[in-house]
C-alpha cells in the first residue's frame, strides 16, 4: 500500500545519458507501439479489413480481362494502400492523444525527431505487413503475379515516403477536433508525387518494361523519401509544441 | 529551483499569462490557485516545457526555457488530470516504457520501488485499461517521479477521483513531497491544497494576484485568503 513506502529505495537514479540516447529512445516507442498493437490488434485489423475491402469492391466494379486488369492493377493497388494508410496513420496518433500520451512522450528528455522516427517506423512496419497479406490476396483475385522482386522494391518505397509524410501530418491533424476527415484532406495533396511515382514504376515493373524506363520513377521517389524525411526531421518539434 | 520573470503567453489574439512573475525555492510545495480559465494549466505546461513562451524568461534547476528544454525536461516529473499511460499496456510495461526513454539505469528495480511506493506492485502485470481512475492516476505520479526528477508538477491532479482515491493520492503525493522535492500544483480543492502545501500563490487574469505561506495563512484560512484575492 502507499504508506509502506515513504522513502524511495534508490536515492540517485543513474541515466545512461543526460538528454536520452536517440537510437534507445527511437526503439523505445516502436516496442511500444508494437506491444500494444499485439494485444488490441485494432490498428492493423482496420488497415487489413479496409483493404480488403477495397480491391474486393474494385474486383467486382471492374469486371474486365487478364490484360486490362494488369494495366489497371498498379493504380488499384496503390489506391488500396493509400485509403488504408491514412485509418492506420490516424488511429497511430489518436491513441497518443486519447490518455494524454503525446504529453508523455514530449516531456522526454530526448529529441523530439526520435519520438517521430519512432512513430514513422512503427506505423511503416504495420503498413509493410498489411500489403504482404494484400498482395497475394490481389494475385489470386485479379490473375497478376505480383511477386517480382522490382515491384517489392517499388512498393517499400512508396510506402516509405507515403509514412514518412503521413507521420508528420498525423502529428499536426491529431490536435484539431477534427482529425479524422483533416488528415487525408492534408496528406493527399502532399503524397501525389510519391504515389504518382510508386504507380508509374510498379506498372513498368508489371509490364515488363526496359530498366532505363523504370528507373527514372524510382529515383524519384528515393528523392521524395529523403526530402520528406528530412522535412520531418527538421519541423517535427515545431508541429507538436503549442 | 523555478524562475519565472514577467511570462506571457497570447494564443492568437487571446492573452493568456500578462507578466507572471514566480520564485519556487528548493523543497517548497507551491499550490497555484485560481478560477477557471485563470491560464493556470498554460503556466504549467510552459514550465513542462510543453508550450512556447512568448515573452519572458523561465529558469528551471538553472536552465533556461526554452533553449535547454531537454536538460529540463531530464529534472521534472508532470502528472496532469489525464494518465499519459497507455491503456495497452501493462503498469510494468508503461513505467519500462518511460524509464528507456529517460535512459535509466536499473530499471527493473526502479520500477518495482516505484510500483511499492504508489501501492501497485500487485497489479503491476494488468493491463492499465483496467484500472479505475485513481489507479491510473497513482500509476501516473509513479511514471512522473520515476527518474528522480527534482522538480514535480501536478495539473488538478484530483479531477475526477472519489473521495477514497483522493484521499490515497494525498498519500502518494505526501511521499513524492517527503524527498525534498520541489512541487508546483494546481487545484480547485481548497482544503486539499490547504493541507499539502507550504505557500499558496493565486492567479488571476493572467498574473499572480496574492502570494502567501503556510506561516503567513494561519491568522486566517485559505478561502478568505482566495476569495480576497480574487476580489482584489
């Protein structure tokens, strides 16, 4: 009970470092992001339904043959990707608002870029896993063997920078009273040329397109992953401090 | 420990704080009273580091705010009336959690100690969505002193608590005050802050109206002491 301690064991608590070690305190919130998703599942659940749903709606609303389908699937795919990303990054950053939690995680003595590339990688991993169970799901569905090694790279670097972005834009919507419907309203503007990019490299990759051809669009976006990244890095600890 | 020189904070065309000057000694327990919307909860989260002053000067442990922000936030604990505990996870978990990014040391021993001193260390592998308010609420004074920090800060930290709760988070905070730490809270319970501090500052339109220790209240009690101040 309460009384049964009044003194505090330790007298000196020793700090590994005064002001926090970047890379622990980065690993810090992903193990907690990833430990509390494993018991509520409620994030990873909602992207996956969502999903599913979607290319299942757009299975059934474009009813054409092997060969369209395979022109339309880069488009579909992304379309898929990035309607679901936004309930994952949404529900990412209201569940360090409901209890308070955001307080907690700013009031650490650490740099505020950490608790964003703790969050960026957390809801990156969550998106990864999510398209590996979309894309065999899309293969059977639609008759398009997705499994090229090309496209796999297309679509972790898509996500990247979609996450990367979406993170930062999360932090700043989850403020407002109306964070569920400003969040896509900002972030699509924004990841246009990332996803423009992303669709124009998977449907080189699926139609099996010269290299020299593809490797423009990929450029592209390793250059949107690094500014967008960097932008983050640089603006984070402005967007989340009243 | 706290200085606070002619603070103001406007958000927008709203001004908050007009010129709050403040002066905490090491091991004082400063209650800030005041009506609602008197900017107590803005001043508290300008000293969490959590807001931008906009003019002024704010000195913590002898840093200064908000240049060196990180060296302040390492020497302060904040419990506010919402947990900052996440509800899925574990208590141990949730104090592990805020003890790696305070890069603490011993860390398994701190948070057994921590979970003794607030009364949880049998619940200490349930899940915090399962604990009532005022276990939430002393799991939150124990993720808020886990690092030792010298300065303590409590925004109301009694909303929302029975009568029981209450009266076991006095205990708590006792025990937090015991270790010579240095306390600013804010309250609308009169009788509480009566009981647990040793100076009482009222703050009213954006400044610090009245200030008055323990020593200087007993010719009179707390509520005339506030009402005057108010008045004035």
């Amino acid at each position: 009970m309460v009384n049964k301690a009044t003194e505090l064991k330790s007298m000196t608590i020793e700090r590994t470092r005064p002001a926090g070690s970047f890379i622990k305190a980065v690993t810090a919130v992903v193990w907690k992001d990833v430990r509390a998703e494993f018991r509520s599942r409620e994030l990873f659940s909602a992207m996956l339904v969502f999903s599913l749903l979607i290319i299942l709606i757009f299975n059934f609303a474009l009813e054409l043959d092997i060969k369209t389908r395979q022109s339309v699937t880069a488009g579909v795919l992304w379309a898929t990707f990035a309607f679901a990303g936004t309930l994952g990054l949404n529900r990412s950053m209201a569940i360090e608002k409901d209890r308070g939690c955001l307080d907690g995680l700013l009031l650490a003595p650490v740099d505020r870029s950490a608790i964003y590339f703790g969050k960026m990688i957390s809801n990156l991993a969550f998106m990864l896993i999510v398209e590996i169970i979309v894309l065999p799901v899309y293969s059977v569905l639609y008759s398009v063997n997705l499994f090229q090694p090309g496209l796999l790279l297309v679509i972790l670097l898509g996500s990247i920078g979609y996450v990367a972005v979406g993170t930062l834009l999360a932090a700043m919507s989850v403020q407002t009273r109306t964070r569920d419907i400003l969040l896509p309203i900002l972030l699509f503007p924004v990841v246009i040329p990332v996803l423009l990019a992303a669709v124009k490299a998977s449907s080189g990759f699926l139609s099996g397109a010269e290299l020299a051809e593809i490797l423009l669009p990929i450029n592209l976006l390793i250059a949107y992953d690094v500014i967008f990244i960097a932008v983050a890095f640089m603006v984070f600890d402005s967007v989340v401090e009243e | 420990m706290i200085t606070v020189k002619k603070l103001v904070k406007r958000f927008g065309l709203k001004i908050v704080l007009r010129g709050v000057d403040l002066e905490v000694q090491p091991g004082e327990f400063v209650a800030l009273l005041g009506p609602n919307g008197a900017g107590k909860t803005t001043f508290l989260r300008i000293l969490a580091s959590l807001s931008r002053p906009t003019l002024g000067e704010v000195n913590i442990a002898g840093y200064q705010l908000p240049n060196q922000a990180s060296q302040v936030r390492a020497r302060l604990g904040v419990v506010s009336h919402l947990p900052l505990l996440y509800g899925d996870l574990t208590a141990e978990e949730n104090l592990r959690f805020y003890g790696r990014m305070y890069g603490l040391t011993d860390l398994e021993q701190r948070i057994s100690e921590v979970l003794e001193m607030v009364g949880l260390e049998t619940r200490r592998r349930d899940l915090v969505r399962t604990f009532s308010r005022g276990m939430q609420q002393r799991l939150a004074i124990g993720r808020a002193v886990l690092h030792d920090p010298d300065v303590v800060l409590f925004d109301e930290p009694y909303t929302g608590l029975d009568q029981d709760a209450s009266s076991m988070l006095d205990e708590v905070l006792k025990t937090v005050a015991a270790k010579g730490r240095t306390v600013v809270m804010t309250s609308h319970d009169l009788a509480r802050a009566e009981d647990l501090a040793t100076r009482f500052d009222i703050l009213s339109r954006g400044v610090i109206s009245a200030s008055a220790s323990r020593k200087e209240l007993r010719k009179t009690n707390l509520l005339s002491f506030y009402k005057q101040a108010l008045a004035g």
